[in-house]
C-alpha cells in the first residue's frame, strides 16, 4: 500500500508521540502530560461524536420525527427520561433526575445479577461438579487419570480459596477470638493458590505491556529506517 | 428561762416551758385578805423561791405592765391579773423593808405554824455573811441603774418590809437579792436574814426553778413558806399578810386603796414581827443550790446587773445575754492550704507529673533512614529492555520459533474451517486503543482465517472508540483481502448499554442497531432491504459464528452472561469465541474449560496468535513481534529472579546482623 502524505504525518507524529510516552521513564514532565492531555481530548471527543451519531440520532432524533406515531410515542419515554437526567447538572434540580437514575441502576443491577447468576454461577457450579464425574470424563476421550488429578486439584483450590474468604469466628469467654484451626489450615492452603492467581495475572499483564512496547519500538525503527533509506541512497 | 420573747397571753414559755405567770391560786378575793398593820411578812420561812426569780419575773412583769394598757388594769381581779397581788406583795415587802426587818410574824405564813428553826452551822453562817456583804454590792450597782418602773416602785413602796420581819427573815432569805425597792438591808435585814421558809413537814423541798416554784405555789399556799418576790412567794405572803378574816394587810391597802379589802385566805395569817433566821433543815441544805452556798457571787448578781440591751428582751434586767455565744466568737482557723502529703506520695506524685509532662513535649524525630531514589534502577531495568528489543529487532538474528499452538487455539481453527463461504459472522471488537498492538497481532491470524473463508464480517463493539478500532483493523490490518464496506462487511457501530445493550442485542439486533457507523440503515425494513452482510439475520442465532476479540476480562464476561445463552437455536448452538488479552486469559479461561463449555474456542494474548499463525501457515503480525516479545520475555524473568534473589539475601544478611548484633 503507498505511503500518503497523511500516512507520512501520522506517522511522523505518533513517533514524537510514542517518545513522548516514554520520557515518562525520566519522571513526570511536560511532553508525557501533554501527550496524555492529547489522547485523552481525542479519545473523549470521537466518543462524543459517535455517541450522538451511532445513539442519538438513530434510537431518539429519528423516532420523534418518523411518520409513524407507534414510533413517536415510544420515543417520548426516552426524551423525558434524558431531560430529567440532564437536571443532575444543576444541584437545585438535581433531585428532578432522581427517576432516570433509579431507572438505570435497576436496569443495569438486574442486568447484571440475572447475568452472573444464569450465565457465571451456575454453570461454573455445574462444571467444577462435573470435573469428578467419571462418565463426563471418559466421554472426552483423555487420559483419564490427568482428568482425575486436574479435577481434584480445581476441586481443592476452589474450596481452600473459598476458606480463605471465611472471617466468621464464634466467640467463646476467656478464649482468644479465632478462627477454628482446620479453616486456618484450609486458608494457607488457599492462600497459595491466591497468589499463584494473582502471578498469573501480573504475568498476562506484564505480557500484554511488553506486546506494546515490541510493536511502538518496531513501529520506531521501521520509521527510522525508512527515513533513512529514503535519505541516504542505496 | 430562756430570755426569749413570747406573747402577753402565754402563760408558759412556748420554747423552755417555763411558766410565764404564776399559777392563780384558789384563795378568797384578796379583799378579804386582812389587812395588818404590820402588813404581809414579804419573807417567811415557808417561802422557797430565790431573789433570783423574784427579779426576773418582776422585771418580766413590770415590761408587760408597761405593755399594758392602763395601770387599772391592774387593779383587775386577784384571780384574773395574778400581777396585781404579786406588785402588791413587792409593795408590801419594800414598805416591811422600810419599815424594817424583822416584822414577820409567823402567824402570817399560811402554814401558820413555823418549825422550830434548826441552828445553822457556823460555815452556813459565814457563807451568808459574806454572801450578804456581795449582794449589798450588787444592790448598789443595781440602784445605779435604770429604775424600775413606777408602779413596781410603788408597789414595792407598798410592800414594805418591817423591820422586824426582816429580822426574823431566815438566814436564806436574808441573802436572797430583792432588788430595788426591796433592800432588806436598808430596813436592817441583809439577805443572809432572808432565809428559805422552812418546809413544813410533808412538803417538797424548794427547788429553785421557775417550775419548781410554780409547781410549790399551790403547795406554799397551803403552807407557811413563801418566798421573797416570787410569785407563789408573794401569794403565800399574800396570804399571810391576812392576819384574819375579813382583814387586808397594809400593803395592799396602800397599793389598791379602792380595792375593797378582801381577806384574803391564809391560812396562817399570823405575822411574825420578831421573826428569827429560820434553821435551815439537813434535807434543804441538801437540796439546796450550790449558787446559794458557793463562795463566789452567785450569777444572778451579773444578770441582774446587767440590762439587756438588744434583742426582744431589751430592757429588761436578769436576762440571760442573748450575745453570749456570740461574745465567744473566733477567728476561724486558718487551715494551711498545703497537701499534707508523705513523703513517697510526693514522689508518686512528681513521677506522675513527668509523666504528664513528657507527654505534651515534643518528641524529637528521629533521623529516617534516606532510602535511595528507585529512578536509577528503573533507568536501568528500562535501559536493559530496549537495548535487548531493539537489539532483536534490529539484527534479527534470534529469530524465534512460533510457539506450538495450544488445544484452544486448534478448536478455534477448527470451527472457522468448518463455516461455509460467505458465511454471517459477528465481529465484536471490545478494546482499547492503548491495547492495540497486542490485540491487533493476537486477532491478525484468527480475522485473516476468516477473511479466507470469505465470511462476511458484522463488526460492533461496546465501547465508544471500538468501531473506530474495527475500521481500521479491516482497512489497514487486513487491507490485503480487500474487504468493502457494508459489502463484505458492516460496521453497525457503538451499542450504549453495556451488559444492558448487550441483552438488548440479544433480544433485538435490529432494533438495537438500526444503522451503522455511516448512518446507513442496516437492517431491512418496508422500503430497504438490509445490507449484504445482515441478510437473513434476524436475530444473534442466525449468525455463523460470534468472534468476540476483549481485552478486559469483564467485557468479555458480559457478552459470554448475555449473549451466549441466546446462541442456542434449533440447528444448534452458535459457536462463540473469545480472543482475548493475556491479562484476560485467567478471568476467561474457565468458560473455555468448564463442562459443558460456554466459549468454544479461545485465543489469548501473542503467544495464542502466533501460535494460531503457525496453524494458518500465514506471515502474520504475530511473526514480527515474536523473536523481540521472547527476548524480552527472557529479560524480564532475569531481572525477576535476579532481583528476587537480591531481595532475599540482603533480608538474609540483614537479619544476621541484627542478630549478631543481639547476641554481643
């Protein structure tokens, strides 16, 4: 594909840009902010544009001014409600708005408890069951004893983790105030596989960082050399 | 008794109880009383009270005369004003004074009989003499004072004391102190000669007490002994003044000369002219005040001289001081305001006011231990990377095998080979542009699969620069199949919600996204027909397959609790896969691996594309960034470890030290 002027500008600044982020090594300064400011501007106003072009427009402006009543009357609702909640910019009216926000947070909090009860908690429940069962297993076609062994090591991590959760003590007089001691034992075995946990992780983010910096730092000396070839005849 | 004041009509002392008049005897009209031209002996031998209380209550009676409305008050009836008989007995007893002592008979006294007097013993006598010789003094004193009032002098002019009743007054009566108007000793009677009536026999004895003498009137009225000055005295001297029946001593005449004479009802109405000290018997002499026998002058003397000067009982005299108390009033004491502590309280008491102390001073900071900056080391561990990646991308010289592809990323493969040409895919695109690089090389191999199948790409996202990211991924990315805009594929845009829109997808594609990122109505309607891409979709289960490519664990999440349980159709469940960060794999994976599945298939992170790379056996982006992305894995768990190992040797050294350091 030819390079573009445009291309070559873009190009051009997102290698001053791509420095910019990396001063930050040398500490906070002034080329970092302003390079933060910028991708923050941008990014806030494409958002902007295309919430009024991709929602706006199409599910309210539009609505409204169709020819079919069914669709206007059903466009009411959402006008009404987006007026009362651009009252929360003032704080005297801010109460006015009371009605749109308690109707998304009811929206957004059932949306959200019906997904991971119906589409996380249950089904996960129904496999960590199921990694113990024999007939599922053989079904797979694997060796069996590694399902085994797999199986009962997720067995036993959820359940020492789950331990590890549990901070409910009884109280007894002239007693210090502990947990029973196999639910210690169970928490440190849980502790373990906590951290092992949170390695993983720290290793798919350090992983998905180092990804970036490859391709900013290919980006930079495919840049380079290309200014180069096209500066210094071959 | 008590000095305090009380009403006229009281006859007792509502505070002390001590009797206020004398109690009015039964007797005859004093009218009848018969007069003696020797006049009522004022002292007898059965007379008991003291000179004490005849001055008290007469100067009691004189204030309430005064008090009184008229002196003809006084002239009431003996039985009703019982004053008038007692003034007159103080008439009668000063008029026997001056006209001497000694004047009493014995015939007076009511008892009428006089028991033989019993000689006095020779110290009894002295006593008296010298008692005598004080009262003379005192008697001075007295006269020096204010008078008395008109009418007591009157009456006391009116009781004369003869001459020869006061010589034959007693011994105790002689020293009994009668006051002005009453000076036995001017009518040749000293109060040593006013001797206490001898008791009859069968009498109580004298107690010299207001009651007593109130409770002994009614006793001397029926006997012989009446007291100089005192009530019952003066009855009883009343009553013995009355030589006969029908007569009326001289005193009273003298005193109520309009009074007819009454007789009054003595039962002895002889009167001793020659009345000789009566002997003291051994039984009175027992019962007999001290103050009557101590050698020093009795207290009464100083009562009697002294006139009460504030107070309700001003001007009266034989008052007790009602300043007597406070006469005696102190300083008070002065306490000393110091703690009287011992010594350890006082230590105790230092100690824990430099405890109090210490706690409002300052303390000193102590120096902090300068930790070196962390700038140099980060320049370091920075300075190692981008020499070691800049290095591997410059020279190429490490070129790294592909990894070998994992069983996730083979499902994948395998279910994109299995779609039909020109088949409907959904392509969400739910990351940021921060995260770019990766996403782009990780979902590279797997869109450019599906590029090679020829399916035909539906492209949404739920974040508001995902359709912007979608573009460019086709156009530039993946420019080399040559994909047209809502011919081969359709950017439907942005869908607000998120999990809400994602379920409103669900439900309703059309309706959740009428148009796309140009505005071009999608989705077939009565006029349009839908674009290519979107023909025969009416909802999510129509599609071919669901790519979604996230870079958060949470996007991922919503659209596989959203979207996947509205996958399941009558020709089977839509296959949906995830493409996912390596920092989302951890979050996703169970999905992938539970039984039953709800991914099937999934890819994550550069290692998963350049594994899924290797499958396709297509130059890739993946490709570019795998040798450098190896070497700065490898320099990173380098400095991992070798940082690590630095960590836990200087904890290890420094905890050596501390416990050398213990141990010396």
């Amino acid at each position: 594909m030819p390079l573009t002027l445009a291309d070559l500008v873009g190009a051009v600044l997102s290698f001053f840009l791509t420095l910019m982020v990396f001063s930050y090594i040398l500490g906070d300064n002034p080329f970092f902010r302003f390079a933060i400011y910028l991708f923050i501007g941008v990014a806030s106003g494409y958002a902007a544009v295309v919430t009024i072009y991709n929602v706006i427009l199409p599910n309210l402006v539009v609505p409204l001014f169709s020819p079919n009543r069914e669709q206007q009357l059903i466009a009411l609702i959402p006008l009404v409600l987006s007026l009362l909640f651009l009252t929360k910019i003032f704080p005297f009216t801010a109460r006015w708005g009371n009605p749109s926000m308690a109707y998304l947070v009811g929206v957004a909090a059932a949306v959200a408890i019906g997904g991971a009860a119906l589409g996380t908690l249950f089904p996960q429940i129904t496999a960590s069951t199921n990694l113990l069962n024999l007939g599922l297993l053989q079904q797979i076609d694997e060796n069996l004893t590694l399902q085994l062994i797999n199986g009962s090591l997720i067995l036993l991590g959820t359940l020492t983790t789950l331990a590890y959760f549990h901070f409910s003590v009884r109280t007894v007089a002239d007693e210090p105030t502990a947990r029973p001691a196999w639910i210690d034992w169970l928490a440190g075995i849980g502790r373990i596989f906590i951290a092992v946990t949170f390695g993983f992780v720290f290793a798919g983010v350090y992983a998905a960082a180092l990804t970036a910096l490859v391709e900013r730092l290919h980006f930079m000396v495919t840049l380079v050399s290309l200014f180069l070839t096209a500066l210094v005849p071959s | 008794m008590c000095g305090r004041e009380n009403p006229a009509e009281l006859e007792v002392c509502q505070f002390c109880q001590a009797r206020l008049k004398p109690l009015n005897l039964s007797l005859p009209a004093e009218d009848e009383a018969p007069q003696t031209a020797d006049g009522i002996q004022p002292q007898e031998e059965a007379s008991e009270p003291e000179p004490l209380i005849v001055d008290w209550l007469r100067d009691m009676r004189d204030e309430e005369e005064t008090s009184s409305s008229s002196p003809e008050d006084l002239e009431g009836n003996g039985e009703e004003q019982p004053l008038d008989w007692l003034d007159g007995i103080r008439l009668d007893e000063e008029s026997d004074s001056e006209s001497g002592p000694g004047t009493e008979n014995e015939d007076d006294f009511p008892g009428g009989e006089t028991e033989p007097v019993e000689e006095e013993p020779e110290w009894l006598e002295r006593i008296r003499s010298r008692k005598a010789e004080d009262w003379a003094e005192a008697e001075v004193v007295e006269e020096a004072s204010e008078p008395l009032p008109d009418l007591f002098e009157e009456g006391e002019e009116d009781v004369p004391v003869t001459g020869s009743s006061a010589e034959q007054l007693p011994d105790w009566l002689a020293d009994i102190h009668l006051g002005e108007g009453m000076d036995l000793q001017d009518e040749q009677e000293t109060p040593a000669d006013i001797a206490e009536p001898a008791p009859e026999p069968g009498q109580e004895p004298v107690i010299e007490s207001t009651e007593a003498h109130d409770e002994t009137v009614v006793d001397m009225a029926s006997s012989e002994a009446t007291g100089p000055g005192s009530a019952p005295s003066l009855e009883a001297k009343r009553d013995e003044e009355l030589p006969e029946e029908g007569g009326m001593p001289a005193w009273y005449d003298e005193f109520r000369p309009e009074e007819p004479a009454e007789d009054l009802e003595i039962e002895d109405a002889e009167t001793d002219a020659d009345l000789t000290p009566a002997q003291i018997p051994v039984w009175l002499e027992g019962v007999r005040p001290v103050e009557s026998v101590a050698p020093s002058p009795p207290l009464r003397d100083e009562t009697e001289r002294k006139v009460e000067s504030s107070g309700p009982l001003a001007g009266l005299r034989g008052v007790l001081p009602a300043e007597m108390e406070l006469s005696h009033l102190e300083k008070p004491l002065a306490y000393p305001a110091k703690i009287q502590a011992t010594e350890n309280q006082s230590k105790y008491a230092d100690l824990l006011r430099s405890f109090l102390e210490e706690e409002g001073r300052p303390r000193p900071l102590g120096g902090t231990s300068s930790h070196p900056s962390q700038a140099p080391l980060r320049w370091v561990i920075a300075a190692v990377l981008f020499l070691a990646i800049l290095w591997s991308l410059i020279s190429g010289s490490n070129p790294a095998p592909l990894p070998p592809f994992p069983q996730e990323s083979q499902a994948v493969h395998r279910l994109i080979s299995a779609i039909p040409a020109e088949a409907k895919v959904l392509l969400a695109f739910d990351y940021d542009p921060g995260l770019s690089p990766e996403m782009d090389a990780t979902a590279a191999a797997v869109v450019d699969h599906l590029m090679l199948r020829g399916a035909h790409l539906t492209l949404i996202s739920t974040l508001q620069a995902g359709p912007l990211v979608a573009e460019r991924f086709i156009t530039r990315i993946q420019d080399a199949h040559g994909y047209q805009k809502n011919e081969q594929y359709v950017n439907l845009g942005f869908i607000p919600g998120g999990a809400a829109g994602l379920l409103s997808l669900a439900e309703s594609p059309a309706r959740t996204v009428p148009f796309t990122l140009d505005s071009v109505r999608a989705w077939e309607s009565g006029t349009t027909q839908s674009l290519p891409p979107l023909q025969g979709i009416r909802t999510l289960e129509d599609f071919s397959m669901v790519v979604v490519i996230a870079d958060q664990g949470d996007l991922a999440r919503a659209w596989i609790e959203q979207v996947a349980p509205s996958l399941d159709g009558e020709d089977g469940q839509t296959p949906m896969v995830m493409v996912v960060s390596a920092q989302a794999e951890p979050l996703v994976r169970p999905y992938y691996q539970g039984n039953p599945p709800q991914i099937q298939g999934l890819v994550s992170g550069l290692r998963g594309g350049a594994g899924y790379a290797s499958l396709t056996g297509r130059e890739s982006l993946p490709n570019l960034y795998w040798p450098a992305f190896g070497t700065g894995l490898v320099v990173a768990t380098l400095l991992v470890v070798g940082g690590g190992a630095f960590n836990l040797s200087s904890g290890w050294l420094a905890n050596r030290k501390n416990r050398d350091g213990e141990e010396r």
